[in-house]
C-alpha cells in the first residue's frame, strides 16, 4: 500500500534549500534579508494602512515637521537646541518623559540632523541591531535554521522591526539597537558606552538593563550553588562595567537635577487614570505585545518550572514580571513590553537545551505564523 506523502514534507525540502542558501560566507545578511522580505512584506500585504497613514505621514513630517499630532520628530529637534532646560509640559505626556532622553537630540546637535535623516539613521541602526540579534540568537541555537526561523518571528513583532514602523519619532530602533549591542560586546568600555547610549535613550533600557546583568550573573551563580565556591575573579568584567554604568547614569541624571533644575515631573491622578485604563484590556494589551513569540517565553518557563530550574525561574521570572509590570503601568504597553526583547535569548538557550529539535521547530514555526496573522498592535 502506497503511503501517503508527509505534510511535513515541504518544510522539509524548504529547509533543505534554505541550508543551502545559508551555506555561504555572508550568510547572516542572506539570513536577515529573507526574513525580512517575509515578515515585511506579508505586514506591508496584510496591512496596507500602515502605507497609507504611516509612511504618508512620515513624508509629509518630512516636509513640515510639527504639521501633524502624535509625530515627535519635531520635539526631539526642538530638544536639541534647549537640552539642559527645565521642560513646561504637563506631567506624564510624553513631550515631559524625554525630558533626560538626551542620546537622540545631541546626535541632532552635533550632526545637523532633522526628520528625514533621523529616520534614515534609524533604519541603518535597525540593520546593525538585527545584525547582533541573529549573532547572539546563531550562538544560543547553533543552527542557521532554526536562527531564521527566530528572526523572521522576531521581525514579525515590534520588538524586531521598530526601526521600519517607527516613524512617530518615539526613536525605539535606536535604543534596541544599543541595548543589543551592549549584549553583543564583552569589552567593559563598550559595554558602558552603548548602555550609556541606552539609558539616555529612554529609562525604559536602565529598567531592562537587569537582562545584561543576568546574562553574565547566572553561570556565575550556577557555578557557585554547583561547587559552593566563590572567588572574586569568577564576576566577569562585562558585569561590573554594566554595574558603573548603572551608578554613572545615576549620577549624571541627580547632577543634572540640582544643576539645571530638570525634573520629569509626576502626576498622581493621571498615572491612577493610565492604570485603570490600562487594567480594562490588560490580556488584550499583554497578548499583542509579543504576539506569537508569547509560545517560546511561556515555553521557556514551562520547561524551567518542569525541571525544578528554581533559580533561574525565579531570577528571570522576576525580571520579566518587572518588564509587563512597567508595560501595565504606562499607555505603551507594546514599547515597554518590547524593551525586555533580551528575554527571548534566555528563553531560547532554555528551549534548546530542554526540547528536542524537533519540538524546537515546531514551536519556532508556530510562533512565526501566530505573529504573521496578527497585525502589529501600537503603541
């Protein structure tokens, strides 16, 4: 009896092609670039408006920065021109939390920037950061596969492809892009640089920063529950560059409080309204954060709480409880979930030490497919 030929069996000669596509020297460019055309273009397809409303807009931004509300561009170029001013906006409206995001407008200062290469500058950001993304997800996987895989569910979400759709001028392509730089670099020196460049970003990166610090902190620990051991020498220098960076951002933002009078400022009632608004669609909110990419998280989780892994679930638990904490408490909640997008690297050396491979590309492809359908909820 003949037998029937496996559904499987066209992943399986795509993926025999796709290895073979991948089998070259500039394979990481080949790698993005699919993914991209992907998870671009089935966006592009399925969601026409974005054309339409977003990228129309952008132009007509261009062409006449401030003529239209909710576009920021035209704030940060303003910024730059009165950075170390007391700002007289209203508690808690954006314009007052760029107050100490500071990266942006001094790069507008020292290069002359304004609307159309301060996008321009963030779409080649964005391909450096996607650069570092598949580098550190080829290293946790060490497949070409399965990293495309990853990636093109990445790009699928905003997390992965801020730096195209970001055209509001909230500037997140710029500070994904050094937060995964500063992940990507071992040198202590550029570890203090590219998280400086973060934090000063958006204060949003200093909360998630916790990410790099567990990337380096967990071998660490597990060593030392392991041999009951400690040295001073086993603390890697990336961790305790991260550690200055933290305490000199800190002091830098306190002296620039008692030297210029800059503050943020907080409004108590606005912030109950944000979270009692926020609170009534919090599943919604939660869901189309991350779209699919929830499955390789709740997996990862899964397989730790399984295994007993009760060290690592409760370190990274609570960083990412910290991450959907910050993302309920403001209006964003697409933003501030996507500034744990380090998470995703914990999650995915859990799952590929936990699962089979088979499990692994089942759960990546369907992580991609979930994502592709959703359109991209934002902020």
């Amino acid at each position: 009896m003949q037998q029937p030929p496996s559904l499987a069996a066209p992943i399986y000669r795509f993926e025999h092609w796709l290895s073979a596509f991948l089998d070259n020297r500039f394979w990481k460019i080949r790698l993005i670039g699919l993914a991209l055309l992907i998870s671009i273009g089935s966006f592009l397809v399925l969601n026409s408006i974005f054309i339409d409303r977003g990228f129309r807009y952008l132009y007509e931004e261009m062409i006449q920065p401030g003529k239209l509300d909710g576009f920021f561009w035209d704030d940060i170029i303003r910024q730059s021109e009165h950075m170390f001013e007391p700002n007289t906006y209203e508690p808690g409206t954006h314009e007052a939390n760029q107050t100490f995001r500071l990266t942006i407008p001094m790069l507008v200062y020292f290069f002359r920037l304004g609307v159309a290469k301060l996008y321009l500058l963030q779409l080649v950001l964005g391909f450096v950061y996607l650069w570092a993304v598949t580098g550190i997800a080829n290293k946790v996987l060490k497949d070409k596969v399965l990293t495309f895989y990853f990636l093109t569910g990445f790009t699928a979400i905003y997390a992965g492809i801020a730096f195209f759709i970001g055209y509001f001028g909230h500037c997140d392509g710029y500070v994904f892009c050094f937060m995964a730089l500063a992940l990507y670099f071992r040198n202590p020196l550029l570890v203090i640089l590219f998280s400086q460049l973060a934090f000063w970003c958006d204060e949003r990166a200093l909360i998630n920063s916790s990410y790099i610090g567990l990337w380096y902190l967990l071998p660490v620990l597990q060593t030392v529950v392991k041999t009951r051991k400690f040295e001073v020498r086993q603390i890697p220098a990336p961790l305790v560059a991260l550690v200055v960076s933290v305490l000199l951002y800190g002091a830098v933002r306190k002296w620039l409080e008692l030297t210029y009078g800059m503050t943020v400022g907080h409004d108590a009632s606005w912030s109950a309204r944000t979270l009692a608004w926020s609170m009534s669609y919090v599943g919604d909110k939660m869901a189309r954060g991350l779209e699919g990419m929830w499955l390789i998280l709740l997996a990862a989780f899964w397989a730790l709480a399984v295994r007993r892994q009760w060290l690592e679930l409760v370190l990274l638990g609570g960083a990412w409880t910290l991450t959907m904490v910050v993302a309920v408490l403001v209006a964003d909640g697409t933003r501030s979930l996507s500034f744990g997008f380090m998470m995703f690297f914990f999650a995915m050396a859990i799952i590929q030490r936990y699962l089979t491979g088979g499990q692994l590309r089942l759960l990546l492809l369907s992580s991609i497919a979930i994502s592709l359908l959703y359109s991209i909820n934002f902020p």
